[in-house]
C-alpha cells in the first residue's frame, strides 16, 4: 500500500510539470498594489502629518540608508499630494503630528513576518524615529509577507497613542501600510512613473484615509 | 526402458499442449488489453475561475476486457484552463485591497480506475459508455506579474464518459478513439477572492487505440 502511494504521489509529481503557463506577457505593466488597515481606527479623527524628506532603502544592510534625489522628491510629493487633498495637514515638527508616514523601497527581498507583534529586520525605519517614548512598533493586525526587489512601501503609524507617562515606552501602531510591485524596467523615467501611479492607487482604495470620512 | 520412454512421450505431449495453453492464453489476454491515447479539449463549468475552454491536456488509459463487452482499468489524464482578468480592485478582507490584473489557472490530475461497456456489435465502430472513479490534484494558480498565489487541493473524481473506438480494419488493433465526458472533483479551493466547492468540467477526446 506504501508503496502504491508512493508511486501514485510520484506519477503525480511527473505529470504535474505538464502543467502549462499562462502567458504572463498579457499582464498590465502596473504595479499591483496592496494596503491594509487597522479598522478599530477612525482616520477622520487625524488632522496632522508628519513626513520625512526621504525614502529609506531597505535590504542595503545593517545600517538604513535614505534616498533623497529628485526621483525620491516627486514620490514624497505625490504622497504628500494625495494627503492634502484628504484633508490633512503637513507639519514640520512630528511632535506636533497626528500621524507619521514612511516611505519605504525594498532593494533586495525583505521577509517581514509579524503575527500582531515582533518586527524582524534590521535597517527599516526604527521607532525611535518617532520620539523616545516608542519602544518598537507593531501592526494592530495580522501580517505575513515578503517585499520583493523594488517594492515601495508606505506605512502609517498613530502618534497620538503615546503613553500619558511619557517616561514609560510603549509600542507604536502601524494603522495603515501599502506596497507596490512590478517588474522593474531598469529606465528611471518608466519606473517613476509605475511609482507615482501606484501612490496615487494606493490612496484611492483607502477611501477610509480621509478627514471628512463618515462610513463608521 | 519401455515404461521410461513412455513417461518421456507422456512428458513431451503434455509440455506441448502446456505451451499452446500458454500461447494461446497469451494471444487472450495481448486481445482482451486495451489502451487509448487522447488530446483532450475541457471546459469548466459552473465556476468564474480559469474557466476558459482549452485544448492543453491528454489522456491516458488501460482496459482489461473481463468479458466480452466489460472492461476494467486504470487512467491518468491532465488539463490546464486559463482566464486573464483584468485590472481591478479584489477586497481580500474587510480590510485588505489588492489591484492587479491577473492570468488565472487551473490545472488537474485525476488519475484512478475506470471501467466501460460496449454497446453493439460493429467490427467498425465500437462505442461504449464508461465511468472513471479516483483522486484529483488540482492546482490553482492567480499569476501577476511578480508573484504567483496558488492552492493545491486534492479530492475525490468521478467522470462518466461516452465515448466510441473507431477501427478502419477491423482485423488491426490500432483504431481511433473519440469521448465526450463530464467529471466531477470534490477539490475545495480558497484563493483570494475566490471561492470553489469542487470542480465540474465537459469536455472530449480524440486520440488512438491499440
């Protein structure tokens, strides 16, 4: 019997190669985008913003490492395009913000597995960017995913949730996050504006991230 | 010497008649076995997933005739559908969107025992109906441009058949072999947005038999 299963498991191994490949060259050269939430947050009650002046990029090593060019401005821009237009306000001072956003690139495969809690990668935004009463940071909901080579990733994280006692640490929430992935096409201009696009689609299936939101 | 040489005799005839026994139940069985080569065309039903009518399968059988008009077997066959979807926003949760295009797949493997009985008796044409009971691997597949999402459930298969083998020299073994089937999988499939409890599928087959 064992080995009837074994041969039947073996036949299916062989035949299952004959298995054929759709065409992949129909496929749209837009990037697929993905964005998440935490629904427990009512995102109208936000009124500030804080976002930094440069894009982080992960996977290239221990030590973060930020993009500023004029490539990295014009998707900064369009974030800050598509905020402002949700009814929120740009700050200088993130102390004076009600949420932060960052900007994220993947330059190599980044595994991020994070089942409510933990975060384990190195040279990705830390929480202590985000003033010194933030321990580490965590997603409020269950993720599990890998960013591959040339994702962009924007993260939304509540600064009002800090502790009263601001001598005690606390965990800082992710509300929102959003990545983008395609192929890359190795020509800037291409790929900027695979980018800005995906930005502005990531914004636009998160009709929740709006001041004047009334769903809830 | 008279008696060895009559147990010799005795010895020789009865080997002889065991051979022709033997060759003759050899010839029996090499007419009684039967096989079929087919490319297969399939079309699932009753699903929005892959459900694009292709031509990209085969199928193998073999048949022992266990009398005249009865046959019992075995049968592997394979079959890929595709469907490309376009750009659009899938709600994988209440809180989770995705917007892509996707190429859609679904390949399956049923594999298993079959059995048929032949209706009438043409020296040229034979048709028959059948019923194939086994297992089915099945993998679906949501391809995008950088990754690919897939399940691949296994479940129990059943697929009556029609079928007729056509035979232009009836004295030959070799002939042709034409079905039109429907098959039944009990494969459950969750895989973003979509949802299957089981799979159906019509479709034919044309090929050779020997």
């Amino acid at each position: 019997m064992k080995k009837l299963f074994l041969f039947a498991l073996a036949v299916t191994a062989l035949f299952s190669s004959c298995e054929k490949d759709p065409d992949l060259n129909k496929l749209s050269s837009d990037y697929a985008v993905y964005t998440n939430y935490d629904n427990s947050i009512q995102f109208n009650k936000f009124s500030s913003y804080y976002l930094p002046d440069s894009i982080l990029i992960a996977g290239s090593g221990m030590k973060a490492q930020y993009w500023k060019d004029e490539n990295a401005q014009k998707i900064i821009h369009e974030v800050v395009t598509e905020m402002d237009d949700r009814g929120y306000t740009r700050v200088d001072d993130k102390d004076k913000a009600d949420i932060g956003l960052q900007l994220s690139y993947a330059q190599s495969t980044t595994q991020i597995i994070s089942p409510g809690y933990g975060y384990g990668y190195y040279g990705w935004w830390g929480a202590g960017f985000w003033g010194p009463f933030w321990n580490d940071w965590y997603y409020p909901y269950p993720v599990s995913y890998s960013y591959d080579t040339g994702t962009f990733v924007a993260e939304m994280v509540d600064l009002t949730a800090k502790p009263a006692d601001e001598s005690k640490k606390v965990d800082l929430p992710v509300i929102w996050h959003a990545y983008a992935s395609g192929l890359m096409y190795n020509n800037s201009r291409i790929d900027m504006q695979l980018t800005l696009r995906a930005v502005g689609q990531a914004f636009e299936q998160s009709p929740y991230l709006n001041i004047l939101y009334t769903d809830k | 010497m008279k008696t060895i040489r009559y147990i010799f005799k005795k010895q020789i005839i009865l080997l002889m008649m065991l051979s022709v026994f033997c060759l003759k139940g050899q010839a029996q069985v090499e007419d009684k076995l039967h096989f079929n080569v087919d490319w297969q065309m399939n079309a699932p039903i009753s699903t929005d997933f892959a459900d694009k009518i292709s031509g990209w399968g085969m199928n193998f059988e073999a048949g022992y005739y266990v009398t005249p008009r009865w046959s019992l077997g075995a049968f592997l066959s394979f079959h890929t559908n595709h469907k490309y979807v376009d750009r659009q926003t899938l709600q994988l949760s209440p809180t989770e969107s995705l917007t892509t295009d996707q190429q859609l797949s679904a390949f399956q493997l049923p594999f298993g025992l079959s059995t048929s009985y032949r209706l009438g008796q043409n020296d040229y044409l034979k048709p028959y109906v059948g019923v194939r009971l086994g297992a089915m691997y099945a993998e679906n597949s949501s391809y995008m441009t950088t990754v690919r999402y897939y399940s691949n459930p296994w479940g129990f298969y059943v697929s009556p058949e029609l079928g007729m083998n056509i035979y232009p020299v009836p004295d030959k073994r070799l002939g042709f072999h034409v079905a039109l089937y429907y098959s039944y999988a009990t494969n459950q499939t969750d895989l973003l947005i979509y949802s299957m409890n089981g799979q159906n599928n019509l479709g034919f087959r044309v090929g050779i038999c020997f």
